[in-house]
C-alpha cells in the first residue's frame, strides 16, 4: 500500500469529514520545493476521497506574517516596510493587491494546473473576520501555562516576557508589544518600540497576530484539522509540531491533526546539491517547475518516495529521466503486470492522476524525441507534422492530443532556460558558413544520397544506411557522424542520428547532402 493510502485510512477510519490543511508563507520567492506541500496534501485528500470519504483540503497562505528583513531580490526603500505585516505592503511590481499576493497568487494559479483541488484561506482575513479572537483570549488568559508549556516543550528557559499575540501599532503598522496587565477582553493596550507610540486594539478587528507557536494550533481549532503535511523542521523534537499538540489541548481545548512531515526538496544541478529557501531566492522556482515539467510526471515526481526522504529536484537531464520514468509506469500500470519492487511507483503513478485515470493507455511519445521535434518545429502544427513522419498518430484522441500539446509547451519552456547545450541545436537553413569539409566527407555524402534516393525513410532503415556506407568509406562511422551533424546543426554531435534524420523531410536530408558534397 503507498504511503498516501496508509495515511488516509488513518483519517478515514478516525474523521467524520476529514480536513486536510496546507500552507506557506509567501514572504518571499516560492521555490519548487514548496510544490511538496501541495502536492502531497492532495494526493492524501484524493486518496481519502476514494474511500468514498467527503473530504475537503485548504490551503492556508500566511499573508498576515511580518517581513522579517529587506531581503536581496527587494528594492532598496523596501527596508522601510520591515516589521509590517506582508498583506499590507505595496506589491513590487505594481500588478497584484500587495506584496503576499504578488508571491503567491501566480504560484495559486499554476498549482490548479497540477490537480490540486483546494480552497485557497487568506491568513489576514482571518484575523479581520475575528476568527482568530477566541484563541487569543484564551492564549492572553494562560499566558504563564503558556510560557510554561513552551519551556518544557523546547527546553528553554521560560521567558516572563513572551508575547502569545502581538497588537499592529495604529501609527507605524508594525507588530508592537502588548501591554499584559491592562488586556480585557477584547481590548488590548500595546506600546511600539518603532514608533514609541502606545494604543490599544479589539482583538476582534485583525490589527494584532498570534506568535507562530500559538497561531498554528489556533488553525487547527478554527478549521478542525484531521490531517496536515508539514516540513521536518517543525517535526523535529521541540518543534512548533510538539508545542502546538500541548497548546492546542491544554490551551484551546482541541486535538492536533494527524502529522505528515516530508522531508526538503534540494535542487541539483551538474552533480552538485544545494537547500533552497524563499528568503534567498532560487534559480529554479515553483512556477519553473510547472512550466517545465508535465503536470503528471511532477505529481509522480514527489509522490514515487515517502514524505521522510528527501528529494532530489534535477532540471537537467534528470527532467528527461523523470519524464521517461513516469510514461514506463504507464505502461505498466495499463499492462497489468509489475514486479514487486515495482509496485511502489506504479501506485505512485495512479495516484498522480488525482482519481482521474485515463480509461486507456494515453498515446506515449518518448520525450527526448519529442526534446528534439520541437527544436525541429516552429509549432504545435510544426510538431504533428514531423511526428507524422515517425510516429502512428491515427488513433490519437483529443485528451492525447492536449496531452501532448502541454508536453510540447514544457519542453520548449524547460529549453529556453534550464537545458543544458549538449540538447540544444537549430537545423541550419543551409550548410553552415565557415564550416570546412574534406573530400573524404564529400565523397561520403555522394554515397548516402545513392543510397538514400530510394530507401524507405524510417529511423531503422537510415541508420543502416548511414553505419553501412561509413564502414565502406574511409571515414569510418565516427566521423560519419560527426560530419552529418556538421551540415545539419553546425555542431559535432547531436540527437540520436537515425529518428533524428527520419524526422525530416527526405527531399529536404538529401538536397542537403548534395549542397555539402560539391
């Protein structure tokens, strides 16, 4: 059983109506690790809901959170803004509400692409709407149990002076401090150590926030939480994991949810590893990650390994082996039969479809072929017409078709920016300018075009042709082929020689060799 199914009978057989929650705090750049969250909170809802379970997934987006430094990708006069809730900080780019949103929403809006059906809950609204209210009173009126439970549970010593809720200063918009002694429901009197300014807020209006240790469990008490995938560092041993179960019981008078840590997603590139996180930007986003990778080839991607092993995340060459992973475990979950240290990912690979499988096998194109037919094609009409050529495309239906229109689009985003050159090149409109020729290689080409003329025009049968006169010519099949790239892609070397020269036109390869042969 996959792990996504061991966890939602867990919540099955323990909730009525299971509620599965997921999070981020955009204060920053969204990596492509943060898709984890996501993408595992629905792979547990789907799943619930295949137990014939009405289940439901929100997704919680702290936009009520401080900007804790004016960080590297900001402007300079942001520093002005450090200290003030995030929701109320002008956008960057002057294209969204405020800066939350502007890291947020397009990550919200890409991530529906992926399957992941959620309600998406705006922190700060929350604490407009005085949902919040409850749980800070009932914080401010056990604020020594709390200390108390904080110490025992992170091992420090109990600071007197812990603040459960910070009041929003009326004067600066920063987070101020609460004055303890003179709060009453629900008013609270804060003094700001910006400003110097001293006030009072309604607990009920949203012009104050709970500390994270406090807020959290404060979520599962609004919501009900069942359930909740979260990263290993608030799982680990004096975590906001372990707090929050002792607050949220001893505190509010609840029950945690059930814990789901994962582990981080590093970002590999040429061999080297390396931790990501939204404060320091990333060089491959979420958005990226979408852009580049079919939507479920990247739910397959976090879903083929338990949450407590790390992933991996390689835009390189890897994107290419994930891909081909992904369509192998098609085709074996539509062939029926897999071997036992199989079943994992073949499951994984059900479970990416989110309840959603195709009724049959999907029309497969192998997606290095596909890494070069787009180079080949200026579009998606470009694209039909070269696999017209190679691949059987009759019984090709509309969900194979914008299947592989969205697969199209990946590759050529995934090109255009995190390819490395060894896959790129452009078919010359000619011969290369500057590129010199032996009469070896001319005498070459002189012998494929005789060959070529009336030969059937299919990968196996080229690279017969191509290998055989080589081994008959003094330039020997190694340099055949690097001779061939040469006037095609003014590069040494290239795609897979035989599918690469039967994608093409016949007429246009052989005047080709008759234009490098003079």
């Amino acid at each position: 059983m996959h792990w996504a199914e061991v966890v939602a009978k867990e919540v099955a057989d323990t909730c009525d109506h299971p509620l599965i929650a997921t999070g981020i705090s955009p204060t920053g750049i969204i990596h492509v690790g943060s898709l984890r969250e996501a993408i595992t909170g629905e792979s547990v809802r789907s799943a619930v809901e295949a137990l014939g379970k009405e289940v439901k997934l929100i997704y919680l987006i702290d936009s009520f959170d401080p900007l804790r430094k004016c960080y590297d990708f900001l402007p300079p006069e942001y520093e002005k803004y450090v200290g003030m809730p995030i929701s109320r900080i002008p956008c960057p780019c002057g294209q969204h509400k405020n800066y939350a949103h502007h890291f947020v929403q397009p990550f919200l809006d890409a991530v529906d692409s992926l399957g992941v059906h959620c309600e998406v809950i705006w922190t700060h609204e929350l604490y407009a709407q005085g949902k919040f209210a409850e749980c800070v009173d009932m914080a401010m009126k056990k604020r020594e149990q709390v200390i108390q439970i904080l110490s025992e549970v992170t091992g420090k010593e109990a600071n007197p002076d812990y603040a459960p809720y910070n009041p929003v200063c009326e004067n600066c918009g920063r987070f101020a401090k609460p004055q303890f002694d003179n709060y009453e429901f629900p008013y609270m009197w804060y003094s700001c150590d910006h400003c110097g300014h001293c006030g009072k807020t309604d607990i009920r209006s949203g012009e104050g926030k709970l500390t994270w240790r406090l807020e959290w469990p404060a979520k599962w008490m609004i919501f009900g939480t069942s359930a909740e995938p979260f990263g290993k560092d608030h799982a680990a041993a004096g975590g906001s994991y372990d707090s929050g179960k002792r607050i949220v019981s001893e505190i509010y008078g609840g029950k945690a949810p059930y814990p789901i840590p994962y582990e981080f997603v590093q970002l590999k590139s040429g061999g080297v590893t390396t931790q990501m996180h939204k404060s320091l930007g990333c060089s491959v986003t979420g958005l990226d990650a979408i852009g580049m990778t079919p939507p479920e080839v990247l739910n397959y991607l976090f879903l083929r390994v338990n949450p407590s092993r790390a992933i991996d995340y390689d835009y390189g060459i890897g994107t290419l082996d994930m891909a081909d992973e992904y369509d192998r475990m098609e085709r074996l979950y539509f062939g029926g039969e897999w071997s036992e240290s199989e079943e994992n990912s073949v499951q994984a690979y059900k479970l990416a479809q989110h309840n959603h499988i195709p009724s049959k096998l999907p029309l497969q194109i192998p997606y290095r072929h596909l890494v070069n037919v787009v180079q080949m094609a200026p579009d998606f009409d470009g694209v039909m017409e070269i696999l017209g050529r190679t691949e059987d495309m009759d019984g090709a239906t509309e969900e194979d078709l914008e299947r592989l229109r969205r697969r199209c689009d990946c590759v050529r985003y995934w090109l255009n920016g995190f390819a490395p050159d060894m896959v790129k090149f452009s078919i010359q409109p000619s011969v290369p300018m500057g590129i010199e020729l032996s009469m070896t290689e001319k005498a070459y080409f002189q012998a494929l075009v005789t060959r070529m003329n009336d030969c059937n025009w299919d990968a196996e049968t080229i690279n017969d042709i191509v290998s055989g006169v080589a081994k008959e010519q003094p330039i020997g099949p190694k340099g055949a082929y690097k001779a061939l790239y040469k006037i095609l892609i003014g590069k040494n070397a290239g795609p897979r020689l035989g599918p690469f020269l039967a994608s093409m036109d016949k007429k246009f390869v052989i005047n080709r060799l008759i234009q490098a042969s003079v």
